[in-house]
C-alpha cells in the first residue's frame, strides 16, 4: 500500500495557498498533487496528518462509502479549526440515520417543484434591487447591494425569518464561518443565532405561520424533534441559505467581468438552457465551499490500491476535484457552454447540498437578469486588489466595487 509519509518528503500544510494573480484557480500545490494521482498526507493547524484526496474519482468514491463520518466526534475527523465543546451545527455534521431522519424533515420546501413556484418571487427580488442600485450612481459595493440581500431576503421567507434581522444574522453568520477567527468568538457568534433561532421557535410556537419553521414547530408537538435541533436547524439553514448563494453571485460576476466573452454570451442570450448551463459551469469553475469535504474513516477503506485505516481522516477538496482533467476536459477553461452538470459543487453522497435547487433556481434568475439590465455593469476596482475571502470555509469576496 502506498504512504508518502514513508521516505523524508515534507509533509505538506492544509489550507494550501492559492497563487497570486488567479483568484479563480485552486492552489497550483492541490493541482501537482492531483497530476501525481497519490493520495498524501497533508498537515493540520493541530498537528494531525488526514489524507488529501485530489481526484474527481476518488472523492465522488469515498463521498458515497458508508464507512466514512461527517460527524466531528469522530475519532480522526479533520477539523478545520479549533471548535469549543459545544458545536452542533445540525445534520451537516451528523450520520445515517440520525442525518437522514432529521434531513427528512426539511427536504419539501427545497423540492425541484416547490423551488420553481418561488420563481417570480425571487424575480421579483431581483428586479427591486436591481432598481435600486440604477437610482443610485455608481460605484456600488455589488455584495452590500445585491448579492447578499437577494439570497437573504429568499431565505427569510421560506423560513420565517424576519428580513428587518439581517444585519444581525449576516454579520453573525459572516465570523461563524470564519476559519481563522478566534474559537471564542465563533462560538459567541453560533450562540448568538442559535438563541435568535430559539425565541423565533417559541414565537411560532405561540402563532404558527406558512414557513419552514413552523413546520418544524408542529413536529416539535408531534415529539419527532426537540425545540434545542429545531432552532441548530434553524441557523444551518439561514447561514447555508444564504452565504453560499451570495458569494456564488458576487465571485460569478467577477469571473464573467474578467471573461468578456464568456459574459457577452449570456448578455445576448435569454435561451434558459444557456442560463442554466452557464450556472453549472460557474459553480464547477468557482467550487466556493473550497475547504474541502472532511471525513473520518469509521472503518479500514481500501480504494484504488491505497488504505486509508479506520481512525484517519480524508479531506476532499472539491475546487481541485471539478479542475479534473479526467472528468473535465480542458478544465481551467471557463466555458459557458460546456455540460458542467457533473460537478461536485454541491458535495456528493448523502451530504449533498439540501438547497440546491433553490440556489440553482436563484443563480439562474440573477445571472439571465443583471446583466441584460445592466449591460454596460464593469468592475470599478483592481480585480488583483479585491479582498478575497481566503480565510472563510465559503470563498468569495467580501466586497465588489462595480459601476456602469
Ligand atoms: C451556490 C450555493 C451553494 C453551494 C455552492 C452549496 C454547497 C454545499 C456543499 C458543498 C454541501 C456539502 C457539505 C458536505 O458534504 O459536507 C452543502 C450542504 C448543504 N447545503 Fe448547500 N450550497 C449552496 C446553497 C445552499 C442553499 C441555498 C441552502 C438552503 C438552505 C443550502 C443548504 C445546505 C444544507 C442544509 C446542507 C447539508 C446537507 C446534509 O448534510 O445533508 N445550501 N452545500
């Protein structure tokens, strides 16, 4: 079986650095890596070694392997940062059947057929705050003015939240997911939401409303969940409801700024098919949630002649994994055409993203609208100088100066 950590090479430390001048690019280190095709140690802010997995392949395998566990708790799970005695998080971080079960619970509203019912709503969103960035002159900050509210404001009402909150529940959510911000302060901010969750809980409980939460409210009465998961529930879904989307919004316009003729092909269009796929190809293109899927194996797992032993941890990038040459010809290639559907984006396996339809609903009404209403929209920035959020678990950037 083969093992780097035979021989004297280095162990390498993850995170591993992206290269300056490709904000778009995973770290040319993952990249070298993926070319050998090993699997090899990498090492941990806490001195643990897990296994870094690179290939496309290898990680929709092991994402789909029962022997592997999203749960913390688990002895070996590679932890991203330090984490205080009280972290829950919901299912993310649970296993079979304890995850699926509660998961159950929530997948309705995120149904294909319910998301699109939500269609002209977010339309409308859209529309509203695309007026109000033209009322104003620019420059605009495109993330202050658009792509964190929209996400935002769709959120709130399939839960139940009230949108007059959001500065409250962005600013917490933006230091809970904050990797390099202290343990203390991570943990304040989760205990922030989750007691905002908890009084909007009881709240429901008191006038129950057509939302997600009071949904949960009623199983709440039904004995099936206890008020303390309904409200980790909660925060889960307002922070994955909207954090993801917003930077997928504001990164997605960079990367079409910065490729004109990518950008023109969906200025010119109003064919969904195009939409659609230029969604998929920017999610693959992007991967966002970029610090890597994280397992630890529950049992000895032997896959394409390596071991990994019960008691090791697997951490799966997946920006490296949908720049597979194997799965994805020509990869570093921006390509709004190109059948991306395949990508891992979204995580793989019984953790799949929960909200995909409704980000893919979302995406796809931003990106055949803003554009074509704003056609002459251009960076009023250095792309290089943007602040780029290297150190969240989401990629992105924390502001996008644009005019017109
Ligand atoms: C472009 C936007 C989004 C991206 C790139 C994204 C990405 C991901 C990824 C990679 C995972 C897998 C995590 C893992 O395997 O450990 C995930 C899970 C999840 N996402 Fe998303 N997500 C997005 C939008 C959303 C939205 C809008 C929601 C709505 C609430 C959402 C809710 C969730 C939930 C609840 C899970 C956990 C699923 C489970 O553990 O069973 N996401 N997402």
């Amino acid at each position: 079986m083969a093992d780097t950590l035979t021989g004297s090479a280095p162990v390498p430390h993850f995170p591993m650095a992206r290269a300056a001048g490709c904000p778009f690019d995973p770290p040319p280190r993952l990249r070298a890596q993926q070319d050998e095709g090993r699997f090899v140690r990498v090492e941990l802010w806490d001195g643990s070694r897990p296994w870094l997995i690179t290939r496309y392949a290898d990680q929709r395998a092991l994402l789909l392997d029962p022997r592997v566990s999203a749960d913390i708790g688990t002895p070996g799970y590679p932890l991203q940062a330090p984490v205080s005695g009280r972290s829950n998080i919901s299912f993310i971080l649970m296993d079979d059947p304890e995850h699926a079960r509660l998961r159950r619970m929530v997948t309705a509203p995120f149904a294909v057929k319910r998301v699109e019912e939500l269609r002209p709503v977010v339309q409308g969103i859209v529309d509203d705050l695309i007026d109000d960035m033209l009322a104003r002159s620019g420059p605009v900050d495109l993330v202050e003015a658009f792509a964190l509210p929209m996400p935002s404001l769709v959120i709130c009402r399939l839960l139940g939240v009230p949108y007059a909150d959001h500065d409250f529940f962005q600013e917490n959510s933006k230091v809970l997911i904050k990797r390099d911000a202290p343990v203390e302060d991570r943990t304040a901010a989760h205990g922030r939401l989750l007691a905002y969750l908890d009084d909007l809980v009881a709240e429901k409980t008191e006038k129950p409303g057509d939302d997600l939460l009071s949904g949960l409210v009623g199983r709440i009465g039904a004995g099936e969940l206890t008020r303390g998961d309904a409200a980790e529930m909660g925060v889960l879904l307002l922070l994955a409801g909207h954090e993801t989307t917003a930077n997928m919004i504001a990164l997605g316009t960079l990367a079409l700024l910065e490729h004109p003729d990518q950008l023109a092909r969906l200025r010119e269009t109003d064919d969904p098919g195009l939409i659609a796929s230029a969604v998929e190809e920017l999610l693959r293109y992007l991967s966002i949630v970029h610090g890597g899927r994280r397992r630890a194996a529950l049992e000895d797992i032997e896959i394409d002649g390596h071991l990994i032993k019960a008691g090791e941890g697997v951490i799966m990038p997946n920006d490296i994994a949908n720049r597979d040459p194997e799965a994805f010809p020509d990869p570093d290639r921006l390509d709004v055409t190109r059948d991306a559907r395949r990508h891992v984006a979204f995580g793989f396996g019984v953790h799949q993203c929960l909200g995909q339809p409704l980000a893919r609903m979302e995406l796809q009404v931003v990106y055949g609208t803003l554009y074509r209403r704003i056609p002459t929209l251009r960076l009023a920035a250095n792309a290089l100088e943007l602040p780029f959020k290297h150190d969240g678990s989401v990629y992105g950037v924390y502001e996008l100066p644009v005019t017109w």
